[in-house]
C-alpha cells in the first residue's frame, strides 16, 4: 500500500529539490533520513520533514512498520512564483523571482 505526504509552498526552488530527490529516491526510510540529517541545505530539512511526514502517515493511519517503509516516488513540483523588484540605477528596476515548490512524497512497504 502507498502512502503520501505533501508539503506545499516551500520556498526553495524545483531544481534544487530534484538534486536532494534523485539522492534518496529508492532508499528506505531511515537511510533516507540519516542521508539527509548530514546535509547542510535547508532543502534537506524541508525534504526530510515531509518523509518523516508520509511515514508518520503510513504508521498512524495503516499500523505498518518504519522499518519496512521506502520511498517510491520522490519529486518537487513547481509552485507559484512570487514576484518582488529592486531599483536599480536611473529609474530602472530589476526582477526579483522567489520560486516556490510542492514537495510530493509516496513510501510504500517492502515486500517480503
């Protein structure tokens, strides 16, 4: 059985979680999370809450084990974009665009 977990709107950019996705996409649950502990990017952080999420999900919801638990699908979506702007010399200004990203999570059991 599949389980999800989505957090949406964090303010990191889609490119950067797919970097950190692709390194813990296949792993179980607790290597994932001990991969993620020792990075240094807040993308680690957001991405490693919204595992512990799906397997609290997954443990709370369908009384299946941690232990047992992997991750299937693992991928950033693009969110909205926020939109500011700075002045710039002679009346001028520059664009300042603030990518948000839905962090989408699937685990699922192993199979024996």
């Amino acid at each position: 059985m599949e389980v999800r977990a989505v957090s949406k709107d964090e303010i990191v950019s889609p490119q950067k979680v797919a970097m950190i996705a692709e390194l813990v996409r296949g792993k179980k649950v607790e290597d994932a999370l001990v991969t993620l502990r020792f990075m240094r990017t807040p993308v680690a952080r957001a991405v490693a809450k919204t595992i512990k999420s799906a397997a609290a999900n997954a443990e709370n919801n369908y009384q299946m084990s941690v232990a047992d638990l992997k991750i299937v699908r693992i991928q950033g979506n693009k969110g909205h974009i926020l939109k500011r702007f700075r002045p710039q010399a002679r009346g001028r200004i520059a664009p300042i665009l603030r990518r948000l990203c839905h962090i989408d999570v699937i685990v699922a059991g192993e199979e024996p």
